[in-house]
C-alpha cells in the first residue's frame, strides 16, 4: 500500500484540527500506511483520537538539538514520550522561512533516529539534475540501517497547484533511490509532494518508484483527503 502523508502545516485551529480527526477516524475505511501531521499543538489529541487505529502520527517538525535548553524546540525525546513516530524533516517551507541548513537538517535526522522515529526528511526541492540530488543526499543522510522516509517535492511544485509530471518525478525518485541506497545500504521508501489532487492522484499511485505522496493543500478539507486515501483501492 502506498503512503499517504498529511501534512496539515498551520491551516487549523485547535477545534478544526479536532474535528478533521475525528471526522477521518470515523469515515476513512483505508486505514493502512496513512501518517498526518497536525500543527504541535494538538498533537497529543491525535494520538488519542487514532488510538486503535492504524493511521499514525507525525510532527512537522522535531529540534534538531541535544540540549533541553532550547525556547520553543520540541525535542525528539518529546515527543516520542507521546507516541508520536513520524517527524516531517527539512520541509523547503522551514528551509526557506528559516535558512536551515543540510547540517541541521541531519542533526534533526540524528536526533528522530536515536529516539526511535521515523523521519520524513524533504528533499530541497532546488536540485532537479543528477548532481545537485547526489550532493544533497550527501550532505544530508547518514549512514545507518534504521528506516528513514525521504520526500522529493520541487519548491515550484508546494502549493502552486503546478503539479511536477508524474514520469519525471517517477525518473527523479528512481535516481534518488538509487543513490541513497549507496549511503544508507537499504533503499528507502521515496514520496512524492508538491500540488497533488483529486485530479492527477490516480497518476502519481501508478507510479512504480514512487511510494507515496505528501500533501498539504488537498488535506485541508478533510472529506477530500479521505477521498485521496481511499484512492488507492
Ligand atoms: P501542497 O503541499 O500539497 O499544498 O503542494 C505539499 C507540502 O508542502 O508538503
């Protein structure tokens, strides 16, 4: 089963992001291999909202420090300790607004990995050629055998609603797939992000190389992205 991802950035407040969850709870019937990240705020309320369920939570982001002393992080160890296991890593919206680095970025790995999460950890979404997605990856992954779960969405693509084209993104991620396996010496799962809809899903999930997709737009109404998830037969 393919992966499907939401992130739902900052598009709700505390009641809607509570409604959204218990309106999926109780309608999305395919259950298998879909992780949403709400905002921090209540993620402790989606952990017990999707108890017994197999739909998981993620956070958007994690620190990327050690440090308790750190104003306004949430660490790892955190939110591990609430039963969150998916960490939204990298995302190009926090590399932009906050000029994060592939070093920090790495630390965020780090730290996701020696709590026992799986990090989604975003591409740039500046590199398209070969050589500037095998830099990338070198800059940014680690060697280890735990599972991470990269994401390949192309800055033009995030909310523009200019979709990549689905085979160039399918060539992309095999490439990707093959040069991370040379660092990590397992191929991990690579998702597609970027302006991804009702009208070209159907598209992306035929794709061979691509294991899953990350949406942000198309979540935000809660009825649609059950639809989305369901699209998967
Ligand atoms: P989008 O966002 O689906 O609105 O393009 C994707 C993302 O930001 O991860």
């Amino acid at each position: 089963m393919k992966l499907i991802v939401a992130n739902l950035k900052m598009t709700k407040d505390y009641k809607a992001s509570l409604s959204w969850a218990s309106f999926l709870m109780k309608n999305l019937k395919s259950q298998r291999g879909v992780i949403v990240c709400p905002s921090a705020l209540c993620l402790s309320e989606f952990v017990d909202i999707f108890k017994g369920s197999k739909i998981e939570i993620g956070a958007q982001d994690v620190s990327g420090y050690k440090s308790e002393a750190v104003t306004g992080d949430v660490s790892a160890k955190m939110l591990k300790s609430l039963g969150v296991n998916y960490a939204i890593v990298g995302h190009s919206e926090r590399r932009r607004l906050y000029g994060l680095s592939s070093e920090q970025v790495k630390n965020k790995i780090e730290r996701c990995l020696e709590n026992d999460m799986l990090p989604i950890v975003c591409l740039s979404g500046k590199s398209e050629d070969k050589k500037g997605l095998r830099n990338e990856l070198s800059e940014i992954l680690l060697v280890t055998d735990q599972k991470i779960i990269l994401a390949y969405e192309p800055e033009s693509a995030i909310g523009s609603g200019k979709h990549m084209d689905p085979n160039l993104a399918d060539k992309t991620i095999s490439y990707i797939k093959s040069q991370a396996k040379k660092i990590l010496g397992y191929t991990p799962k690579v998702v597609y992000g970027g302006s991804v809809c009702k009208d070209n899903i159907h598209e992306f999930l035929q794709k061979k190389h691509i294991d899953g997709l990350l949406i942000g737009t198309a979540a935000k109404e809660v009825e649609e992205f059950c639809q989305l998830c369901e699209s998967r037969g």
